[in-house]
C-alpha cells in the first residue's frame, strides 16, 4: 500500500474519466454526481497519503522508481516529502469544493467539464508527485490543456482572449523549462555518460559550473516566474481570473500559482544553489515591487474579483520572497503560505462566485448594505478578509509573519518594504468590505437577496476550519515540512559563496565581496565549510 | 492560582463562543448574563490571582502557564501560548476585568434598546478575550494577538451601526491607522529576536542588557518602531486621528476601548519592555516630547470642541500623551499610575456622557444642553466627582498620579527639565478649564434643548447609574494606593511595581532618582504652583460658562479666528 498509494491518489481522478466517458450526456446528475464521488475518493486517498507520512523522516517517502523508457533513462518516480504532501491535500479539497460550487453555475457542456476538472486534477497531483522532469513536464503540460478549456469555454464574455493569453504565456514558459532539461540532459550524459531525468539523481551528483547554472536557472525560473506569476510577468493573471468560471479561479489561484513556487523548491534552489545566489538580489526586488504593485493595483479596481486576483499577485510576492529568505522561517513560512494563500484565496473567489449567481455582478458599486440581507455570507466574508489581510490566529498571519522575519534575519530592507504590503492589503480588503457590506442598502435587487444555502456551507465550513485551525495550532504541518526545507537549504548550501549556520541560515562569506552588502550579519566567526 | 490564569482570557471568549454561535437565537437577558457572568468571574480569579502574588516575596512575584506551542519554525523559533501574571499584568487584568464588568453592566441599560443588542455583547466578549490575552501574553507575539484582536473588535465595535457611513468610515480609519502602528511593531519584534533570539518577555529581560550595548542604534530602532506601534494604539500624534472619529461607535465602547482599556495598551507595551527602553535615552527623550506634544496639542483641541463626547476624545488623547511623558523619563510606574486612576474617571465621564446623551435623546452637542443637573442627579454628581479627578484636586485619584508625573518630569535624571513640567502644567490648567466648561455647558445655565427633548429627559435606569456610582468611588479612592511620599512613608504603588521595572546598569541612576529623593521643598512648591493654577484655570471656566456667558461669546467672536482653528482641530484630516 506504502508505494502505491500516490500512483493511486494521481490516476484515481484518471478512472473517474474513463467511468465518465460512458456515461451520455444527458444524464447531467449522474455526471455531477459521479465526478463528485471521483473527486471526494481521491481526497480520501491524499488523507490516507497525509497520515501515513512520516513526520521525522526526511527525504523522499513512498517512492516508486520503475524504469519506463530506458534508452532515455525515463523513469516512473514518484515520491514527495512534506512540501508536496500539504500540496497535494490542499489540491484534492479544493477539487471538491470547486465541483461543489459548479453544480448550479455550469449549465452547458457539463460533461466536458466535469471530465476537465478531473483530468486537471490527474496533472496538478502528478506535478507534486514526480520526481523525474520527464513526468514533471508532461503533468505541467497535462494541467494547461483542460485549463485552457474550462477558461475558454465555460468563461465569461471575453473568454478567448484571456484562454490564449494564459496559454501563450504559459506555453512560453513551458518551451524554456523544455530546453532547459534537454541542457540539463546534456551535461548530465556529457558527465556520466547516461542519460537521467531523475530530479533527486541531478540534484545530488550534478556539478555544474556557474554559467551554465545561470542560464540554466533563467530557463526554469522564467518558466515558474510566469505560473506564479511574479512581476513583470502577470499580465495573463487578472485576465484568466475574471473570465475564469468560479471552479476555475479556485483551482488557479489555489493550486496552479502554487506549481510556480513549488518549481523554485524543487528544481531552481537546489539544483542551481550558485545561480540562486547570484539572482537572489533580483528576484527579492521583483518580489517586493509585486507585494507593493500588486496591492496598490487591487485597491483601485472596481471588480471583486479581479480585486482579489491583483491581490494573488501581492501575495505571491510574499511566498517568493520568503522562499528566498534563505532560512528556515522564510522557507517555512512559504510554503504555510502556500498552503494558506490556496484556502483563503481559493475560499474568496468561491464567495465572489455565490454572489456572482444571485446577482450576475461582480462590480463593487452595484452592492451596498449586504450585511444587512446576508449576515452569515458576511461573516464568513469577514473572516476570509481577515486571513486574506493575515490577522493573528487565522492562517494568514502565521505564513505572513515567518516570511517578514526570516527575510529581515537575511536583509532587513526588502523585509522592511514588503511589511508595507501588510498595510495595504488592510487597506483595500477593508475598503471593498465596507463598499459591498455596510451602509444601507440602496439598490432595489439587493434587497432580496438569499443567504448562503445548505450546499454553500457545506464548500465553506472546511476552509473556514482550516483558516483557524492553521492559525491557531500550526504544528502538524510544521513539523511535516520541516525535513523537506532542511534538505533544500543544504542544497543552496552547495554554492561555494555561502555557508549554512547551526540556525539553518544560509549566510555569505566575508571575503566574497559584493554580495556581502546584501546582509546585514554579525558573523564574526568564519565558517570554513 | 497559576493554573487557572489561563482562564482568565478564557471565559469571556466562552462567552464570545455562545453569544456568538447562537446570534439570535437567544433572549436577551440570556445574552447580558452570558456577557457579564463571564466578565464577572474573570475578575474574581484575576482578584485571587493578585491576592496569591502579594503573598509571594516582591522578586518572586511571577506566575507563568504555557498551554502549548504555537508556531515552531526551525531550531531556533519558538512561540508559545502561554499567560504570564506578574505585579504590571496584575494590576492590568484587575482594571480591564474590573472597569470592564461595570461597563458591561451599563450597558445592559444603555444597548437595550438597540437591535443589535446581542451582536454588541458578543462583540464585547470578543475584546475581553484580546485584551486580557494582551496584557497577560508572556512574549511579544502573542501579546501582538491581542493587539490586533482589540484592535479588530474596536474595528467592528465604531462601525457597529454599519449602516452608517460615517461610522463604518471611522472603523475603517482606526483600523488602518492602527495597521500603519502596527508595522512599526512587527519590525520592532524582529529585531529583538533577531539580536536576542527569542520572543519571550522573561528572556528579553535576561538577554537584552548583554546583547545589545547601551545608547547603541540599534536598542535605539527597535524602542522607535515599537514606540510606533504604541503611537497608533494609544494615538499619539502624528497618530491620533482616528480616536476621535472613533466616538462614532456606542458610548460604552469609548468608555471600555478608547478611554479604558485598549488605548492604553500603548503604555502597557512600554512598560512591559522598559529594559530596552531604559537603554535607549534618545529614544525615551522622543517618547517624552511625543508624549508632551500630544498632551498639550490635543487639550487645545478639546477647548473648542461641541460635542461631549469629542471633548472626552481629545480629553483621553491628552492624558495618553501625559502617560507617554511619564515613560520617556523613565517613571514607569508613574505612568502606570495613571492608566489606572485615568481608566476609572475617564470611564466614568464616558458612561456619564452615554447617560446624559440616553437622556437627551441621543443628543450629543453642548450647545443643546444645559441646566441637566436637576434632571439628572446621580449623573451629575458622579461627573462632577470625575471631572474633579481628572482636573487634579487634592484628595482626588488623578491628582495623585497627574502630580507624580509632573514632578518626575521636572526632577527625573532621565530627561527630566523644567519645560516638560510647564507643558505638564499648563496642560493640567487647560484640562481643568475645558472639564468645567464641559460641566457648566450641560449641567448648568439655560435649558436650551427643544421642547421634545426636554419633555423626555430623565436619569438613566439603575443598570447604568449603579456602574457610575461605583467608578465614582474609584475615582476618588483609586489614589490613595500610591500616595507620593511627602504624604506616606512609602508609595505602595511603585514598590508594587517595582520588580518590573528593570535597571540596567548604566540605567539604574536615573531610576533611583526617579523613584524617589530629590529636593522636598522644590516638590511641594511645584506641587501647590500646580494646584494654584488649576484652581485659576477652573475659576476662569466658571466666569466664562457659569457666571457671564456673555464674555465667553464676545470672547469668542474677538478670538474668533483662534476659535476656528481649534474647532477644526488644527485643519488635520
């Protein structure tokens, strides 16, 4: 059971397609009906995956290495550690939610759709799962194609437009990951004289010299840099999410923002520890210009959703600088925040869509006064806000907090300026909260507007547990992930200008000057490594 | 006791849980004793609790309980949820419970009408639990929940009419203004554990004096950006806008959250982390004049102002600014005086306002009232009582703590000079005049309310007057704790206090002289100057509203341009 478990928990959705398929199509409540069974079965299994995990161990469990197509040296690998343990849980529950909340707004095509968001399933839990790029990029590509469809025809008006967008953009992306592991390919047979696309083999024998390692890093980190996306790079995002159907800005937001930050853990940091180093000043720039941008963009948009979606962008920025952070509270924090960015975010668009259906608006100026008409979908909608804005003992803090301080442990200017961002998000969730909620209400369709029904309670209730069960009692998922950034660190600690502390801080040698600049530590001792 | 300290926060958010879970579902007096029950027997423990540290030797005089851990990061990072009572969180849970269940109490009376009446004590209990956790936190960053958690329930507590615009706008105000403090706060955090490498307050006190150098910059930022986490809860200029939009929420909200309890959490934090400040003197000295402008600048204000409970804003603005004075020259336990005797008068005339607006018909402007002293008798005299409090007249509790402040402002080694005594005084002279013309205004001359209003004017219920009566009491008692020392042998409020505040070694001189000594003929001079010009400043109030109304018109119109600046509070926001 041990080793099957997450082959089992990727194709389970991959059956649940087959069943489908004979299923005609008329037949919408046991279509709905069925995927929802597929969908609730696989979150079993990911629990089943999650208690199983051994907290204490560290490296890869349940792995599976079958060799697939060995004249490539193309492996069946799976295997995951904490990181994409918590991802994997959090994809599965957000697919039950998201099919939760499309069982009244889809109304055509329902078939497509339901086979769409599983088979998306099928490729976002076998990104967390593989551990040989081969798989890894045949899952990343496996997400875009029903993404693109659940945009592109089950979107709103400007579908099209926005489906290609995200699809050029991605596809761009794509194209240089694919060079990039035809380079890694490369050297890795040049060295050895073999072929492997084995992550955790590249990882630990590949030695590559520091040019390579910088293009090689730009290939795959513009290709996560646009899934995250960080600034400049995300463009495509508010677009996608506006025209998105609700399911599908879940799933975006929740999960495949996430496949960005989670190639950076994977692939950039440890197998590219020099080039990290050298892009570090960058990317923490880009990242907090997206904190600050993003936040000052969502305080001036007029739709809720695309007010949350330039929110995304904020947040993300959050997660990427916290990743390089280069500590364990930077790294650990990321990926809480992750976690805490899918549920809040994903719990937010889910609340934009309910009301979207009784009012088929999203504009802030057309509401007023809700909390009048709909107290307990104000309630909620306040405590999303909350964990959106990270108020302690909800999620958000928790991941927001360890970020802010492991970043100023490592240079406390970008800390200093990205705790700005803290500010402004109040600011504009607070802003359109009041818009949407207080004052009286003064539009004659509001006035009779339903609160939340059975169906919706039940797609809220767990995110709403979740946001403070993870502000409040962050252990379990501490210790999970703990291992997991450990072994990352030590990788970064492979670069020859760094060395990593006893606190598990990645910290620069005096003498490499330059980039001594860019922390501000006492270490009086040098550390020979 | 110390296992059951954790209950102390507990209870009321027991009572959050309820009301909270079961919003109207349940009659209202289920509600009010839900509320006020849980508020009730949180002072009883926290009663036990002080009782239990008095019996423990002065440097023993601390109980800790940590429930579990909250968030664990790495090898180095660790928080805990864990309460921590000592004689400083003593005396605070004793005020917050204690203040807090008579307010509670009163509003029973005052909400009862209200439909929101359930929604409003759940909202109470919620602020309970924050505040209590604040004060009773044994690291920084839990007490950084309670922070943002009074901070979220004053939120929800201004806007609680949200139909009003005016009111969701002063809530949102607050609560960005407070986020803006709060940054300062975060950053101030990570530098301590990024130097001492822990959070926990018994640690930081243990670490500070060796890892950071005296007078050092760094000592010095960290004691700035928490000191501006502290200027946005306890509006400190350039932060103190929004508490007096805050007035926008119900009565007894102002009275609990933005005269008693939450507004000085500011100068609890200070206290709290004294040893770093004590090590700091440039950033005291900042604290000091932060704390000396904001006291005179927001008594100006409060001259001019219509509207009663706008008066009270300004009022406590000024106060917190006298308690910010007090820590910059390092007489904490000064300071924390005040909080106290301030929480029991400023309180007092909160809910004795709430009475006279429940009176009037939700009038809240002085110049439609007048002559309410035979309308309202229990009212009056319990605001009387507190605006002798608070003008500092002998015998009464703010005189004791007010002139504590005054002369450790003179005399303290640490910062201490003549000119932050004389805005020290003159800001007790304007504080006395604006009170009495605040009472003269309401209490006495003509009736000008319309016919309506009058016709309904009457004493408030019981629920409301009882409360009043007994801050009333406090008021005039809550001094005599900590009698200065031309009076008593000893001050038993500052040798209560005592094992908190730490001396550092290069700081220990100027607490010695704070604490004590010094010349006792220059003290009683400057204490009786002081009184002389409060009577004065009183007399001329009462020429002004009570005796010839008509100068204080004529006088208006020639200062009519003096007028207008104050009235719109200096054209800021």
């Amino acid at each position: 059971m041990d080793s099957s478990i997450l082959t089992l928990t990727t194709f389970f959705p991959a059956i649940g397609i087959i069943l489908l398929l004979f299923v005609p199509k008329e037949k919408t409540d046991t279509i709905k009906g069925l995927a929802l069974i597929i969908s609730v079965v696989t979150m079993i299994l990911s629990f089943a995956a999650y208690y199983m995990f051994d907290p204490l161990a560290s490296g890869m469990q349940f792995e599976v290495n079958i060799p697939w197509i060995s004249s490539f040296g193309i492996n069946y690998h799976f295997g995951i550690d904490g990181i994409s343990l918590l991802l994997i849980v959090l994809t599965t529950i957000l697919t039950v939610l998201s099919i939760l909340a499309s069982w009244n707004s889809i109304t055509t095509g329902i078939k497509g759709y339901f086979i769409s968001m599983l088979l998306l399933e099928v490729g976002m839990i076998g990104v967390f799962c593989a551990l040989d790029l081969f798989l890894f990029y045949i899952f990343w590509e496996l997400m875009l194609i029903p993404m693109y469809f659940i945009i592109g025809v089950w979107g709103g008006p400007r579908k099209l437009y926005a489906a290609i967008k995200f699809v050029l953009f991605t596809m761009f992306g794509s194209l240089l990951m694919l060079v990039g592991i035809m380079y890694l390919l490369y050297e890795y047979q040049a060295m050895t004289g073999e072929f492997s696309f084995d992550i955790l083999k590249l990882t630990s024998t590949l030695a590559l010299g520091f040019e390579p390692q910088l293009w090689l890093f730009g290939a795959f980190a513009l290709a996560f840099a646009i899934k995250v996306p960080l600034f400049p790079f995300h463009t495509w995002l508010p677009d996608a999410h506006v025209q998105a159907p609700t399911a599908g800005s879940v799933i975006l937001a929740g999960v495949l923002l996430k496949m960005g930050t989670y190639g950076f853990i994977r692939i950039c940091l440890p197998m590219f520890p020099e080039a990290t180093i050298a892009y570090l000043p960058y990317i923490c720039t880009l990242s907090v210009i997206a904190i600050i941008y993003g936040a000052l963009v969502a305080m001036v948009q007029k739709d809720i959703k695309s007010l949350v979606a330039f929110s995304s962008v904020s947040h993300m920025g959050f997660i990427m600088l916290g990743l390089f952070a280069l500590n364990m509270q930077g790294l650990e924090g990321a990926v809480i925040q992750m976690i805490n960015h899918g549920i809040s975010t994903g719990a937010l668009f889910l609340l934009v869509g309910m009301i979207y259906e009784r009012r088929h608006t999203r504009m802030i100026e057309d509401f007023g006064g809700l909390a009048k008409v709909m107290p307990l979908f104000t309630v909620v909608f306040m405590i999303v806000t909350l964990s959106s804005i990270g108020l302690p003992l909800t999620n958000g803090f928790v991941g927001e907090f360890l970020i802010l301080l492991g970043m100023f442990k490592s240079n406390y200017i970008y800390a200093s300026i990205a705790a700005v961002g803290v500010i402004l998000s109040a600011c504009y969730m607070l802003w359109m909260f009041q818009r949407v909620f207080f004052g009286e209400v003064d539009k004659e369709e509001n006035k009779k507007l339903l609160d939340l029904d059975a169906r919706e309670k039940l797609i809220l209730l767990p995110l709403v547990i979740l946001i403070f069960f993870i502000g409040i009692y962050p252990a379990p998922l501490f210790s999970r992930i703990e291992p997991a950034v450990k072994n990352v660190l030590q990788q970064v600690n492979k670069a020859k200008s760094v060395y990593l502390d006893e606190e598990y801080q990645i910290r620069y040698y005096k003498d490499n000057t330059g980039q001594n600049e860019l922390t501000l530590h006492t270490d009086e001792e040098q550390k020979s490594k | 006791m110390a296992e059951y300290l954790y209950l102390i926060p507990l209870l009321p958010f027991i009572g959050f849980l309820i009301n909270g879970l079961l919003l109207g579902k349940l009659s209202k007096p289920i509600v009010s004793i839900i509320a006020c029950g849980s508020v009730f027997i949180s002072f009883i423990i926290s009663l036990f609790a002080f009782l239990e540290l008095t019996n423990l030797a002065p440097s023993a005089r601390i109980l800790e309980q940590t429930l579990f851990t909250w968030i664990k990061s790495g090898n180095n990072f660790e928080v805990s949820f864990g309460y921590m009572l000592d004689p400083l969180s003593a005396i605070m849970i004793l005020v917050v419970t204690g203040v807090g269940f008579l307010i509670h109490v009163y509003s029973i009376g005052y909400m009862s009408h209200d439909p929101g009446y359930s929604r409003f004590f759940t909202y109470l209990s919620l602020f309970m639990f924050s505040m209590l956790t604040l004060v009773l936190a044994d690291n920084f960053l839990l007490m950084f929940v309670g922070w943002e958690g009074v901070g979220l329930c004053s939120y929800l507590l201004i806007g609680f009419w949200f139909h009003k615009k005016s009111a969701t706008d002063a809530g949102k105000k607050a609560f960005i203004i407070n986020h803006i403090g709060d940054f300062g706060f975060l950053l101030g955090m990570f530098i301590i554990f990024w130097q001492v490498g822990s959070l926990n307050f018994v640690d930081v006190v243990a670490r500070a004096p060796e890892v950071f150098v005296y007078g050092s910059a760094l000592v010095t930022a960290a004691c700035l950006l928490l000191f501006v986490g502290a200027m946005g809860k306890s509006a400190q200029i350039p932060l103190y806008v929004w508490l007096p939009d805050a007035m926008e929420g119900p009565t007894p909200v102002s009275a609990l959250i933005h005269a008693a309890t939450m507004v000085t959490a500011g100068v609890y934090m200070l206290v709290r982390t004294n040893v770093l400040f004590s090590m700091a003197p440039d950033a005291l000295f900042v604290v000091a004049c932060v704390g000396a402008a904001t006291a005179f600048f927001a008594a100006t204000i409060g001259l001019a102002q219509n509207d009663i409970k706008r008066v009270l804003a300004y009022s406590t603005v000024s106060q917190l600014g006298y308690m910010f004075l007090a820590c910059g020259v390092a007489a904490y336990t000064a300071g924390v005086f005040h909080l106290m005797t301030h929480a029991f008068f400023k309180a007092l005339l909160f809910l004795g306002a709430g009475s006279v607006i429940h009176g009037m018909s939700d009038e809240q402007d002085m110049r439609y009232m007048g002559g309410l002293k035979k309308y309202m008798p229990i009212t009056f005299m319990t605001m009387f009582i507190a605006t002798f409090a608070i003008s500092g007249i002998p015998g009464f509790s703010g005189f004791f703590s007010k002139d504590e402040i005054l002369w450790k402002s003179f005399s303290s080694q640490m910062h201490g000079s003549v000119i932050f005594w004389v805005i020290g005084v003159v800001t007790a002279a304007l504080t006395a005049f604006y009170m009495f013309r605040l009472i003269y205004l309401t209490f006495y001359g003509k009736e000008r309310m319309s016919k309506e209003v009058k016709s309904h004017i009457h004493e408030s219920p019981k629920t409301m007057t009882i409360p009043l009566m007994i801050l009333a009491v406090l008021s005039v008692v809550g001094g005599w704790i900590g009698l200065p020392h031309l009076f008593a042998k000893t001050n038993h409020f500052e040798e209560w206090l005592a094992p908190v505040i730490i001396s550092t070694s290069q700081g220990s001189a100027s607490h010695a002289l704070a604490s004590g000594g010094g010349d006792v003929a220059m003290e009683w001079t400057l204490m009786i100057s002081s009184v002389v010009l409060v009577l004065f400043s009183i007399f001329m109030a009462y020429l002004l509203y009570k005796k010839k109304t008509e100068i204080s018109t004529s006088l208006a119109e020639k200062l009519s341009g003096m007028k207008n600046l104050l009235l719109n509070k200096y054209y800021v926001d």
